[in-house]
C-alpha cells in the first residue's frame, strides 16, 4: 500500500474520531439518567456552567475587555437581558429554546451564525447542545458557583449496606458507589494495608516487628491502635511536610542566573515541628501568613512566616530593581490563591480573569496585602553568609535553639540567618498594573478580597496578612477548608474530591462527591481545625481500608476509581522512593531536619550548567550519614534540581505547585535498575541479610518483607530461590564480577564475606527493589 | 491499527483501555510504550488538534537549535554597522534611544560612547550577505541559512530572556518548546526520548542554564528534555554497574517480569504491565544510546567536517556531531545550549573564542544534514537570547570593549526544513539600535518553528488548572516570508 505517513496519520485521526464518538455515550452515564441520556433536572453547576465555561466565557464571561457582543453569560440577568446587538432578542429565554438566541446560535448549521464560531476551534458535542436545549426548557436556572457558596453538612445519605460503613465518610462513599451500579472491594489484607497506612501517615514502610505486632492483633482496635502509634511518630512530620513544601516552592537557593545558596531550612524544621504538634491548621497557616503581625507574636511565629520568602530572589546584576519586587510579590499573591484558596487568581494578573468573577482590580487588592514587605528587589550579588538570606530576617541566637526554637537542627555555630517577613511603617501604595508591568502602574487600590469569594470587611479585620488570615479563616469563608481537606484526600487517595486541586473554579472539575467534601470541610472546621483528626477520619473508613485490586468490571466501569469502589494504588512519590529504599535496607538515619543534605548525584550536573559563581558552582557531595537522609532532606539546587525528583514527577520548585503527576517512564527504570543509592542499599541489606544467622530461605523471605513488606507467596518464593541459585553460580564463576558489582556507595563493606555469596544475594535484593509493587502503595 | 496506536492518545491509560474495550494482551503491551499514553492530560477529543499527530503536511520533522547561550552579539556577527565604526567614541543620540529601558549595569553610565565591530565584514552567497569575519566556515553557507536580524524579545536579563525563548514565557514553569513538539507529535524511534539536550561551555562569560528550560512543565514528565552527552555516560543512571553483563541484565529483567506479571495477575492494574514495558524500553535504550552516542566510528571526512574537537566528549563540536547523529535516529528535538557568550567587557577577544568554539561545526551540521539529504527536512536553528548594545558598556579601548544586553534587536538564523534559504530578513537602523523593517517578535518565531513542523500555534494547547495554554501564550503570527 502507498500511503505516505502523513495520510495514515489522517487516517489514524479519523478512525479515532469514530472510536471516541462510538464510546462517547458511555461517559454520561450516571444515577437519574432519562431516557433521552440527558439528567432528569439539569444542574446549572453540575452540567451547563462547565459548558458555558470552557467553550463561551472567553468572550461571553467576566473579562469586560475581551466581552464580545456586550453578552455576559456567566450571571443570570445579564443573559437574560435584551442583546445589545440583536434588538427584541434575547440569549437566553428561560422555558423557550426556540426564542432562545444562545441554542439558536449553537445549533445553527450556518458557519456565519454558529458559536461557539468555527474559527475557535471549541465546537460542542449534540450531547451539550441538547443538555442546554434541556436546561433553557426547564428555566435557564442559574446557580452560584458551588465553590464559593460556603459549605454546609448535608445529612447523611441511606445506603444499602450500613454495616459495611466504619464512618460518616463511607456513607457518602457507598452511596454513590450504589447509583452507579459498583459494591465495594473487600477489606485488603493487613499486610499491604499496613504497609498503606505506614506509607500515608509516616512516609516509610513498616518495620517486621511492626508487620508482626499488627498482623497478631487484627481487631478493629489493634487498627485504631496502629494508627494512633503512627500518627504519634515524628516521621509523621516529615510525611506531611514533603507535601507542603511542593506548595510552599521549598527550596536551598535563591533561584534565576546564580542561583547561589540560601538558608531558608530553619523553617522546614518548623513545619514538620508544627505538625508534629499537631498545630491546627487556621494557626498553622496564620503563622505563616502573618506570624510576624500577631500581637507579642514569639520567634516561633516569625519563623514561620518565611513561607512567604520561599519565592526565587534574583541576584542576577543589572536587572531593575522594581521589576523583580513586583515579581516577588506576584509570587505570593498567585501562591496565596493557588495553595490556600485553590483559584488562579493569577489568570488576573494581566487582565480580568476569563472564567471566574476576578477583576485585575481585585487581582491588585489581593495583591496590596503582600505589597508593604521591607524589601528590595536585588539586595546583593552573589557573595557569602550574609547574602544567604534576605531582608527582612531574623537571626537564629544560642538562646533560641535552647528556647523556643528546640525542634531547629543547627549543629555547628556559625551565623544562621532566615528570611521571614516584615512590612514597612508606611504603607506602600498599591496601583493596578496595566498588562501586569511593573512600570505600568494606573489604579491605585487598597487591600481586599474577590468579592465571588467573600469580601473583606476591613471594619471587622485590620487591612494587613493578619487581616487576611483572618478573613481565610472565617467560617463564612468557602473555600479554606474545602481546598485543605480535598488535598489531603489527595494525598492519601491518589487524586481529590476535586480533581484539580488548584483550581476550584469556574474551569476546574466538579467534585465528584459534592456531599463528602462539604461534610469533611465543614467538620473540620467545628473539630477545630485539627489535622491529625482529619488524616485519622480518613484512614479509619472501610473506603480507605479496601483492597486496591482492580476485579470484575471495575476497570471498564470506573478505570480512574472515582467512585472509590476500590483501595488507592499508586507509584510513591520520588522522596517517597528513596525513603523506602533506605529504610528497608536499613540505611536510613532517623534524625530530623537540619541543613539539606547532597547524596550521591551523577558527575558534572552542577558543573555543567552554571555562570561559575556562587558555593553552589560545584557539587559537593556529603558524606556517612549525611548520605542516608529521608528524600524531604535532599538539597534543592532550584536550576539543577536532583534529577531523580525530576525522573519520579517531582517538583522543580519555581512556584506552588499543589498536584505531581504520576507517570511510569523508562527513566524512572532506568534509575531503579542503576542508581548507586538504590545498588548500596541492595548490597548492605544483602549483607546484613548474610550476617543473620538462618536459613537461605528465611533470608530471601526477610528481604521481600523489608521491601515488599508482606510474605512473599510460594510462586515468588520459587522464582527468587530460583534467581538467587543463578546469581550464585555466576558469580561463584566470575568472583572479579562480584568485586565490581560491590563497589557501589561508601558504606563499608563487611571484613570477611563471601563477595560472591554477597554479589548473589545483592542482585536478588536488586531485582526486588525493582519490582513494580516495592515502590507502589497497594 | 498499530500507526493509529503509535501516533499515542493523551489520555490515561486505564480511561483508554477500558474505553477501547482492548484486552490486555498483545495490542495494549506493544501500545504502552506511546509515549503520550504516560500520563493523564487534557482531553484529546475536544480540538482539531490530536497530541502525536501533526495537523498538516508538515516541512519540518525534527529540530535542532543551537542555542547560544549568553547573548551573542548581532554586531559582531551578522548585522553589519559600518557607520558605528564611523561614530566611534559618539553619544547614542537620545532620538534613537528613545527612553528604551537599559539593564542595572550600564543606566548609571554617564555616557553612551557608541563602538563599532572590531572585526571586518564581507559579503557572501547570491544574496551577498554580511558576514564578520569571526565566522569564516558559516559565511560559506550562507546560501543555505536564512539570516534574520530583526528578531526583539521583552527581557533584558538571561534568565527571563531565555526562559522566554524556551518556554514562551518569562516566568512560571511553562513546558519548554521541545517539550511541546514531544507533546504535539511523539517520537519517532521508539528507543530514544522524544527531546534530548546537549550542554557544552566555552571560555567567554557565562552565565550558566537551567534544567527548567527543558522542563516539561505542567505536560507529562515523559516530555522533559533529557541530557544526553557524548562521554562514557551518554544519559543519566543509563549504564549498568560494573560487572554486570547484558545477560545478566537480561535474565534479572525476565525474573521480573515473571514476579511483575504476577502482581498483574492479583491486581489487574494496567500499571503493572506498563512498568514491564518500561523496563524493557530502558532495556532497548541502554542498547540504542551507546551505539548513537559512540562517535568514535565515524569516518574521516565527517570529522574534518565538524573539526577535530568532535572527538572530545562535552565540546560544541562533539555535541553537533551527536546531534545529527540522534536527529538521524529520529530525535523530535535537539536542544544544544553552548555557554560563554555574555560579553560586557573584553569582546573582542572572547568573541573570537566563542565564534572558534562554534563556526565550524555549525556550519558542518548544515553541510552534513545537506549531504545526507536531511537538511529539507530538519530545522536548524542558530542564535541566542538577546541581542547587545550599539554602545560600549564599561571602558572603552581602541581594541578593547564590552556591550551590555539589548533586547530590541538582534540576529538569529534558520536553515533547512522549509525555510527560504539563502535570504537576509529584516533590518535595523545604521546604528543598529531599532528595528527597521520586518520585526520578528519571539512568539512570531515559536509560531513559525511550529507551523514548519506541521503545528498550529494556536491549536496546539494543553489544559491545565482551567486555562488551554499554548507556547505562544496569546499572540505570535507565523513569520510567511521567511516559508520556503
């Protein structure tokens, strides 16, 4: 046949066209599903705004200088309204298609009358066109957008089965786990869920004589037991820290050109200190938002406010000063919506958002808040000690490491200084800034808040950050809690209530159990807040404590598990993988926090990309324990971060980010197979696994359950005695192929071991941290 | 069926599979490896525009962008200013400078004291273009390259300026160009990243680079850019440890494959089997790189050609050669980034350096696609981030002088994959200050690289957090003139 790749792709292009058509259908089925495959009511929420949304707001929506038509569709009486250019018609005739310009439109055949018009390249399936035909029919009823309607506690929904639920969240589960049809997995067997539970609330997989505690009291107290005894350990800390520092943009320097050292990891320490102690979370981010602010706030609380310094600080000469100020403070104003309130806000930082109801005005009201920082743009060049934070910080003193500051790990004596805010006596003047150009400055406003969200009564709060926290934490506020609870869901069930942590907009998807969220934000806030209590609520249900494996139709069903009728199963996160692999092997050194730590790295990263200046110009690898730290402690050169955090989706630390990705690449095989932190381990757990007295089936036994931490089944126990025997002989064959493959890392090597017998034993341990389920949460 | 599969879908995996209906046998096994199937995404059925597929009959397939990193200056190269030799020692006219903004190092300066090249031009090619004399080996193909000297961009320092040409915007983690083109049209060898990156340094200032420009920003991370070089360790974690042969790595990969599909047995999660595939794909590589990557073996002419500095892993010309050699292979996007070139003093002689590093194996690159018959179809980019001053910044000596960053013009050029070649586009004013005719503004530029490739700028986005970004954020005309 001769057909050139370009026509096959064409031809591909179709053929997908028509499979995509073909199973179109099958997407919108759902619970109260009419006969004509549309909803029996049709939710302006739920089903047209995010039509109206993605494919008409752009020109029909909040951004007054892109409006076409003078037609607003995204508030009720402006679409109402007679059209500005079609005199006696209306877009929307409530009841009335027909005399309905908006369906007229959109179900024009005519080019020159259709919308969305062709030339946007957005057309709408017949399965939209007839869901708003539908709506206008039964009234064109618009609603606020969920999101910013504060949450309410719905009761309780009936389900079929109530003695599967352990608590309130499995109702919501289970419920509408029933109105599509699917009936929960059982309850995973304690091995792997052990191994869950440590992985969700420690970060790191169980110890043996955990596994054996746990697997001797499988009573529904010995699971509460557990994890209390989890929540309770101070690697709990470091767990939840990892999180927050991807939204907090953690990093060890400053970020642009130079990118030299800084010494922001004093308030790392904080973080896992503070949830360690189980700071509530309104206290936890108003610390950090506005600790410096607080009346006779202590150091502790000024610590914490380095969040807000956690940004890229240029030290490139020659760039305009003001040019990068107003970048810091964007920054934090972008990082604020984003982390804290789950919008993007900095869609309105040129121009009125397109989607949500944010003016650029607004944008620069949010903005004024962060815009009194006694700062500078560039405040020096590369240099030394003193450029290692900028102004304004504090200085950590003797006394405070004796005092309130106990949980920083400083172990030399040399000046530590950190960056944490401090704003001005007078007030800077915040302008709008035309296009978002630093020298375009036109408005002037004041401090306040999008008024979608909640405005901000500045009779009721001072028109500062500690306003702002403030404002955040008001129980009318919609958004603060539901934005924390569904992010902690995500961590622990792969993906959110809302899909798109960062965006509980207009674009963003709709939660896919309204109810729950609402329930959870809603009892978090009357529970005070309270951080531990929310991660043991979610822990604690039969929804969490299902098996992951996928059975019967369930992945044609609900491949993405949405509705939850399954346990979560996913690939850790990169700190997450090297933590398992220290710790298994026995590596890993419990110390927490301290300056960030350089672990082996393959040559010439550093060296290779950088203007020469700085301490960070070279790679200074660490040495002894410095070597075997959790992932959360890995230094973070922001222009060069570690390439395993990259290859495992992590984050490069530019600015919040609030969701990783998880993708399965043959880098990340590629790591796994050859990484000289992952081969050390695999030869000092061999080694110690030769050391212990026992039997050579015991040892491959107690190798899988370090890493796989469950027993391995007679099929895997068959063909690992199988390989060991193989890897035996080779080696036993070439005892010079043993001495290579053991010169990996810099922890000794044992006097008077076999190097064969050893070589053999690391290739089996090898050949298990590579397996799929070592590095998978099942 | 297999082309189709190949061409890849952004959707997720398991929404895939299970909406295809496929098993989980042969078809899906050989499908995981599309690349764009390695992560979830914005949905490919919403646009014209299908991720893995170009949109039209595409000029070009691959690109290779030699990126001068640092800002070579457009007055010693390709834009040639014989009045500013005239002026020598003369205030920039304020009538010219009008108000432009200036960078921190050289708006305190009392004076503007304008210089002009210390290096001589001559004419080349049918179109007589202008070449300095820093540039020997590509002034004999100039009638192959297309010279634009009226490119501009809106930063003034590096950072922003080349993180604006990588990634279409100063700030905020955007996916880089390559990262795009991975995105919208795959790989074509199923044994090789879709975007590699190549780093080489020369002895000028520098001013270093940053693996967020070829970040894959908020696309799949199977769209980053990966760091190949020519020495023992052509791509990170790639080599086995010493003492492990490839039959051992064989058998350990099949043991794991049986304890894998075991897994996959109990959990059914699709997951599972695209790790086995994975692992042989860095099976494949671990074969494919070395091979590619081995330059040792090319023949006598090809190193004459690119210089005998191709033979020293890490150098521009080494970083040409392998260039060629994976573009050849099916590489999307080759990034070279060579270092050195930030001249704010001293320019006369770090210049000749610099051009020394790089004139030669350049112009080999374009000569050995040529004879290849890959020019026609492969995209060759020269040029850096910004252009620089028409006036001395620091000191100025009769041989000796610096020019500070100057975002308003600079020169750039283009060769092969549909491209007019031969021509001189764009000018600027006698004192090379403003651009005079046919600006080319660098989102012009993306949307043009991405029309050659069969993309268009406006239609190639992706969705994240509620807004459909593009390379192009919201502008960008495709430069027609320069279209072959």
């Amino acid at each position: 046949m001769c057909i050139s790749r370009y026509s096959k792709g064409l031809l591909a292009a179709l053929l997908l066209l028509l499979l995509l058509s073909a199973t179109a259908c099958r997407q919108h089925k759902g619970p109260a599903t009419a006969a004509d495959g549309l909803p029996e009511v049709v939710d302006y929420n739920f089903h047209i705004r995010p039509i109206l949304s993605d494919k008409c707001f752009a020109c029909h929506g909040p951004d007054a200088n892109k409006r076409k038509a003078g037609l607003r569709l995204d508030i009720a009486d402006s679409a109402y309204k007679v059209l500005q250019e079609t005199p006696g018609a209306h877009a929307l005739v409530p009841g009335n298609p027909a005399l309905s310009e908006v369906f007229r439109r959109i179900s024009s055949t005519d080019t020159a009358v259709r919308m969305p018009p062709p030339s946007a390249n957005m057309p709408l399936s017949a399965h939209d066109i007839a869901l708003i035909e539908k709506w206008i029919k039964q009234g064109a009823k618009y609603k606020p957008h969920w999101a910013f309607v504060p949450p309410v506690k719905a009761p309780l929904p009936d389900v079929p089965d109530q003695s599967w639920c352990r608590n309130e969240i499995d109702r919501f589960v289970l419920h509408k786990m029933d109105s599509y049809g699917l009936s929960p997995n059982p309850v995973a067997d304690p091995q792997r869920l052990l191994k869950r539970l440590c992985l969700d609330l420690t970060g790191l997989p169980p110890s043996i004589p955990l596994m054996d505690r746990f697997l001797a009291d499988t009573s529904a107290a010995g699971y509460e037991r557990m994890v209390d005894t989890l929540l309770a350990q101070p690697a709990y800390g470091e767990k939840m820290a990892v999180h927050w520092m991807d939204l907090a943009r953690y990093a060890d320097s400053h970020g642009y050109q130079d990118d030299n050292y800084r010494s922001m990891w004093p308030w790392r320490d904080w973080v896992i200190h503070a949830f360690n102690e189980n700071l509530s979370y309104d206290r936890f981010v108003t610390w950090q938002l506005a600790g410096d602010l607080l009346p006779d706030h202590t150091r502790e609380q000024l610590l914490a406010t380095g969040f807000n310094r956690n940004h890229k600080i240029t030290e490139e000469g020659g760039v305009i000063d003001e040019e990068y100020r107003v970048e810091y403070v964007t920054d934090r104003t972008n990082t604020f919506g984003k982390a804290l309130l789950g919008v993007t806000i900095e869609c309105a930082h040129c121009h009125d958002h397109k989607y949500d109801p944010f003016s650029q005005k607004e944008y620069y009201e949010l903005y004024a808040f962060f815009n009194n920082v006694k700062e500078v743009g560039l405040e020096s060049l590369v240099g030394g000690p003193e450029t290692y934070a900028k102004k304004p910080f504090m200085e950590i003193s003797k006394e405070d490491l004796h005092d309130v500051l106990k949980f920083i790990n400083k172990q030399d004596t040399n000046k530590l200084i950190v960056s944490v805010m401090g704003d001005r006596d007078t007030v800077r003047k915040t302008y709008v800034l035309n296009r978002g150009n630093y020298d375009a400055p036109t408005l002037e406003v004041y401090p306040a808040t999008p008024k979608a969200i909640l405005p901000f009564d500045n009779k009721q709060y001072p028109s500062n950050r500690l306003g702002l926290a403030q404002w955040l934490f008001s129980p009318k506020n919609p958004l603060a809690a539901r934005v924390f609870v569904n992010s902690m869901w995500q961590e622990v069930f792969g993906r959110g209530i809302v899909k798109t942590a960062g965006d509980f907009g207009m674009q963003g998807e709709l939660p896919s159990h309204p109810e729950l969220l609402d329930w959870l934000a809603v009892d978090f806030m009357e529970h005070g807040w309270n951080i531990k209590r929310l991660m043991k609520q979610i822990v604690m249900s039969a929804t969490y404590r299902q098996s992951s494996a996928i059975t019967g139709d369930k992945l044609g069903t609900d491949p993405e598990n949405i509705y939850l009728s399954r346990g979560p199963r996913f690939r850790l996160p990169a700190e997450l993988v090297r933590d398992l692999v220290l710790e298994s092997s026995g590596l890993l050194v419990h110390k927490i926090g301290g300056p960030s730590v350089k672990p082996y790295q393959p040559p010439g990263l550093w060296e290779m990309a950088t203007s020469g200046r700085g301490q960070l110009a070279t790679y200074r690898q660490d040495h002894n324990e410095s070597l075997y730290r959790r992932g959360l402690y890995t230094f973070i050169k922001r222009t060069v971060p570690p390439p395993v955090l990259m290859i495992f989706d992590g984050s490069n630390r530019d600015q919040c980010e609030v969701k990783r990705l998880t993708t399965n690449t043959p880098l990340q095989a590629l790591v796994m197979m050859n990484d000289p932190q992952v081969l050390e381990a695999a030869r000092v757990l061999a080694a110690r696994l030769l050391e212990t007295p026992g039997a050579e089936n015991e040892r491959l036994r107690k190798a899988f359950r370090l890493i796989i931490c469950r027993q391995p089944e007679e099929k895997e126990m068959a063909l690992l005695t199988a390989y060991y025997h193989d890897q035996q002989q080779t080696f036993a064959k070439a005892p010079a192929k043993a001495e290579k493959i053991l010169s990996v890392g810099e922890y000794p090597l044992p006097q008077n071991i076999s190097k064969p017998a050893l070589a053999a034993m690391m290739q089996v341990v090898t050949m298990v941290y590579n397996l799929e389920e070592a590095i998978t949460k099942t | 069926m297999k082309e189709f599969l190949e061409h890849g879908l952004n959707m997720n995996r398991r929404r895939f599979l299970s909406r295809l209906s496929l098993g989980l046998g042969s078809v899906a096994l050989g499908s995981l490896l599309i690349p764009d199937l390695f992560g979830g995404g914005s949905d490919a059925a919403e646009s014209a525009f299908i991720p893995g597929m170009p949109q039209f009959a595409p000029k070009a397939k691959r690109v290779i962008y030699l990126f001068q990193n640092g800002a070579p200056s457009q007055l010693e190269s390709f834009d040639y200013k014989p009045r500013l030799r005239e002026m020598l020692g003369q205030e920039l006219p304020a009538s010219v400078r009008m108000g432009q903004r200036l960078t921190g190092m050289s708006s305190g300066q009392a004076s503007f004291p304008l210089v002009g090249s210390f290096y001589d031009f001559k004419q080349y090619g049918a179109a007589g273009a202008w070449v300095s004399d820093l540039f020997p080996h590509t002034a004999k193909v100039v009638d192959d390259i297309c010279i634009i000297r009226s490119m501009f961009t809106e930063a003034i320092n590096h950072d922003p300026a080349l993180t604006f040409f990588q990634t279409g915007a100063q700030q905020g983690n955007r996916p880089s160009m390559g990262a795009w083109l991975s995105y919208g049209l795959g790989s074509e060898n199923k044994n090789l990243p879709a975007f590699c990156v190549l780093l080489s340094r020369g002895k000028g200032n520098g001013q270093g680079v940053y693996s967020k420009l070829w970040s894959n920003g908020f696309l799949p991370s199977i769209h980053q850019g990966v760091q190949f070089s020519s020495g023992e360790n052509p791509v990170l974690y790639l080599n086995d440890p010493g003492g492990m042969s490839k039959t051992d790595r064989r058998k350990m990969l099949d043991k794991l494959a049986e304890m894998n599909q075991l897994s996959y047995q109990e959990f059914g999660d699709p997951e599972i089997n695209t790790r086995i595939q994975q692992y042989e794909m860095a099976y494949r590589m671990q074969t494919a790189v070395p091979e590619i990557t081995d330059l040792s073996k090319e023949p006598d002419n090809i190193i004459r050609l690119y210089g005998p500095d191709c033979l020293v892993p890490g150098t521009y010309a080494a970083n040409c050669l392998l260039a060629r050699k994976l573009s050849e292979n099916g590489v999307r996007f080759v990034q070279l980034y060579h270092q050195g070139w930030d001249q704010h003093g001293n320019l006369p002689q770090e210049m000749a350096g610099q051009a020394r590093d790089v004139d030669q194996a350049s112009a080999a690159l374009i000569t050995d696609l040529k004879q290849r018959g890959l020019l026609d179809e492969t995209l060759v980019i020269w040029g850096g981030e910004f252009g620089r001053t028409n006036y001395c910044q620091g000191k100025m000596v009769k041989d000796n002088y610096g020019r500070d960053h100057h975002p308003r013009c600079f020169s750039v050029w283009m060769a092969g994959g549909g491209v007019k070649p031969g021509l001189v586009y764009g000018e600027t004013d006698e004192l090379g200050y403003n651009i005079t005719r046919n600006p080319v503004h660098v989102h012009d530029f993306h949307a043009t690289i991405l029309h050659l490739m069969g993309l268009n700028h406006e239609q190639l986005t992706y969705k994240h957090l509620g807004r459909r970004y593009r390379l192009t954020d919201v502008a960008g005309t495709v430069v027609k003139d320069i279209l072959a």
